[in-house]
C-alpha cells in the first residue's frame, strides 16, 4: 500500500485543496497531518486568540476528515522530526504541503526537503494554495516583484485562475498512526470575549450569506464603521478554511462593482505575498527606509499604553482599539486610522503597533499585518508615504452620527450626532463625559512632530 503524508499548515479545509487532492491521487492512503510547531511557539505568533480560532479550525477539518473516513493527526514539537517520524511509521514515500511566503516558512520547506531527500523521500510543494495566485506568478519586466500597487493588480486580474477542487468524497488513514488530542477552544485562556467561531463549515456558511447580501454593496460600504458592512472572512483567509481561488471565483460569478471591489482586496492580500516571498525581511526592517528617528519606547511610554487600551482622547481611534481587544477583529478602516494615529501623530515605530496587532488579531498575518503597517507608516509599498490620517475627519466621513464611537466608548454613549468625535468642546463648567481622557496630543503638534522628523517642514 503506497501512503502519502499532507501537511496542513495555512489551508485548514477539504474544499480545494490541490496538496490533498494529489496526495488521494497519488497513493492508496493518506496522513492528514497538523504539527503544533514549537518553533512558531517561541518566534511569539501563538497569540490566545488564534489558538482558539486554530483550535476551532482542526476540530472542524478532524471532523470533515471523519465524516470521509478518515482522521487528522495531531503532532507536537519540530515539524521537521515529526514529519520525517511520521513517514517513517507510515511507510510514507511523498509529503505535500501547501507553499508559504514568510522567511519561517522557506525554512521550513528547506528543512524538509533535505531531511526528507536525506531518507530516500520527496517534498512536494503546491502553490496557489494559501493565495489566489502564487507570489511568482506575475512579475515585472526589470524586477522580481511588484512594489505598487496598481499595475501588479492589472496584471494580477488578467491572469487566468485554476479551476477549485470538489472536496474529497473518502479520506483512507493507515492504521496505527498515533496522535495527540485535537486542541479545543476551551483549553485556551485569555480569549477575547467577542472572538467569532474558526472552522471550514462556519467559513462557507459566512461566505454563502456574504454572497447573498454584502457583496452588492461592498464598493459603497466597506468604509461604514458602524455598518460593519465587510465580509469579515480574513480569519478564514489566514487560516485556510476558505479558498483565496474558490472566494475569487464566486464573488465573480456575484458579478457587480461589489464584486470587483470586493476581487481588488483578495488581490492587495496577494500583492502583499509576493512582496514577502522576495523580501522576508520586510516583516521587521523597513521595505523603504525614511531615515525615521522613532521616539523611543521610554519617552513615548504613555502614549503607547493610551493607544493600546483606547484612552488617547479621540473617539474613533479609542473605539477601533477596543473593538480589537474585544473582538480580536477590527474594521478595516479602524486599522488604518489607529495605525496612522500611532506612526504619524504619536511618531511611535510601526513595529510596535503591528506587534500589538499580532498579539490580538485573530487574522493576524506576517504578510499582511506587517505590510500594511508599512504602508501606513511610510516604509513600505504606499506612494504617499507622509499621508497622515486626520481621527476627527475621519470619524465625521465614516462614522458620521457617531454611532461606531457610542457602541464602542460607552462613556461618551450620551453625546448625540457627530458632536462625540470632539467631546473635548462639549466640556466646560458642566464637563460632558467626566470618565473619558482628554486628548493627549494636539493633532496639529503631532502632525509639525512628525513633519519636522522626516524634513518636510
């Protein structure tokens, strides 16, 4: 009997799955194998809130997988000892993974190919698996990546996508292959509260409501902070429950500007990717270099804890911070404006405000997170790099009666309209919202701060 191992990693689904479908192709039985990484333990990326997520996401594919016949196998440790002693008790000739962009994960395939070329067996390695397409699919004329925006996803929306795979109808699992307990949620502790379900069953169910009645609107409504009108499936994204390809082909076939709008983000998660895969480095150094002399954690101390526990004194950045801690989510719309306050009018470095992300967000992704950090601040990708997002302005355009900043800051709950983004002018004798802070930076000092910092004044 001829068996193949698949390691899941960041594509924790049966629906279009090209390393499980050949692996089923390729021999009379299959491992599914997950691998609790030690190494991802210690880099710090085990953040309680996608453990519990992870974990919801492995209790769901063991029982899809159980449903076919079949069953997931849990291991603990280096996932190259426990990928090569799988295959060794397995009897296992091939091993297919899906392929990984991040500096860990080329290491990690490194890793395994040798180790597994070392004992006479093969890795093979699928791409377009965890993105729509792979980071080297299109690339420019004179470089090995794209580093704008915009003509990478004029070439990105012409490319032609693979058509996804029906999930398997039988999973066969040799016999005799050990296994520890799939994690469940409840073993996790400091969860946010609000954190939503993981799991392939619940991605599919969020994408097919999706579909039915948020797509249309998306071009028009993706910026209503209390509309809360986005899909919401970038945890599913980042954890594999959904296909980047399958997702790209049904918001198509929804057809609309919705739909494209809704393409044009699935396309900025690849352009992000491919960035990545060229530059690993990215993820701590800056892509663009401005030469920035941070405040240095010391001085900026409070600051830093004001923005983390949303108390800097402007609304709709105090709500964005705590629907995060909350939630473990935060609009997309929030993360710029919170990322701006932090990086342009505090002059604090990205690299602490994207670690503050990662240690909540339940979506929390090397490629993205990190790059988009950049982008705000300046360092990466954006052709603006000094753009500074005003809070109040910006509260007024997208959250325009208030309502995001009400739900989220209940001190200032009693303030009607768009007077609650300035509750600092409602004060006087009477002091309105006596429990909320006042501003700790003057946007116009926080803006010569910056503009002095980076020679623009």
């Amino acid at each position: 009997m001829t068996v193949s191992i698949v390691l899941f990693t960041s594509d924790l689904r049966l629906h279009d799955h090209p390393p499980l479908r050949a692996a089923l192709d390729g021999s009379d039985a299959v491992v599914p194998l997950f691998v609790r990484d030690e190494a991802v333990a210690d880099a710090g990326f085990t953040a309680p809130n996608r453990m519990a997520f992870l974990a919801d996401c492995l209790a769901d594919l063991d029982s899809g997988l159980r449903e076919r016949g079949g069953r997931l196998v849990v291991r603990s440790g280096d996932v190259v000892t426990e990928v090569t002693g799988v295959a060794a008790e397995a009897g296992a000739d091939d091993v297919h993974i899906a392929a990984g962009v991040s500096a860990y994960a080329q290491r990690r395939e490194e890793r395994l190919r040798s180790a597994l070329a070392a004992r006479g067996r093969r890795l093979h390695v699928h791409d377009a698996v965890v993105t729509a397409l792979a980071p080297g699919a299109v690339t420019p004329a004179a470089s090995d990546h794209f580093a704008v925006f915009t003509p990478y996803y004029r070439r990105w929306a012409r490319q032609p996508l693979r058509d996804p795979a029906a999930a398997p109808q039988a999973v066969r699992v040799p016999d005799g292959i050990g296994s520890e307990p799939v994690p469940s949620r409840p073993e996790v502790t400091a969860v946010s509260e609000g954190l939503a379900r993981g799991g392939e069953k619940e991605a599919r169910r969020r994408l097919a409501a999706w579909l039915r009645g948020g797509i249309g609107a998306y071009e028009d409504r993706h910026d209503d902070l209390p509309g809360d009108a986005t899909s919401r499936l970038s945890p599913h994204l980042h954890f594999g429950t959904l296909s980047p390809v399958e997702l790209v082909h049904r918001a198509r076939g929804a057809g609309g500007p919705g739909a494209e709008a809704f393409v044009r983000q699935v396309a900025w998660r690849d352009f992000h990717h491919q960035v990545l895969a060229v530059r690993p480095d990215a993820s701590t150094a800056d892509y663009r270099s401005r030469h920035d002399r941070w405040r240095s954690q010391a001085e900026a101390k409070d600051d830093i804890e004001a923005w983390r526990e949303g108390r800097t004194g402007y609304p709709v950045v105090d709500a964005a911070m705590r629907q995060l801690r909350h939630e473990g989510w935060m609009h997309n719309r929030g993360r710029l404006l919170t990322a701006s306050f932090l990086v342009k009018t505090l002059y604090v470095d990205w690299r602490i405000g994207a670690r503050h992300f990662l240690d909540l967000l339940v979506d929390g992704d090397v490629a993205n997170n990190q790059l988009n950090w950049q982008w705000m601040a300046g360092t990466g990708t954006d052709s603006r790099p000094n753009r500074v997002l005003n809070p109040v302005a910006q509260a007024r355009r997208y959250d325009p009666d208030g309502a995001y900043v009400r739900r989220w800051v209940p001190e200032l709950a009693a303030i009607a309209g768009n007077a609650v983004h300035e509750p600092w002018k409602l004060r006087g004798p009477a002091r309105v919202a006596p429990d909320y802070p006042e501003p700790i930076v003057e946007l116009s000092e926080g803006l010569a701060r910056f503009k002095k910092a980076r020679g623009l004044d």
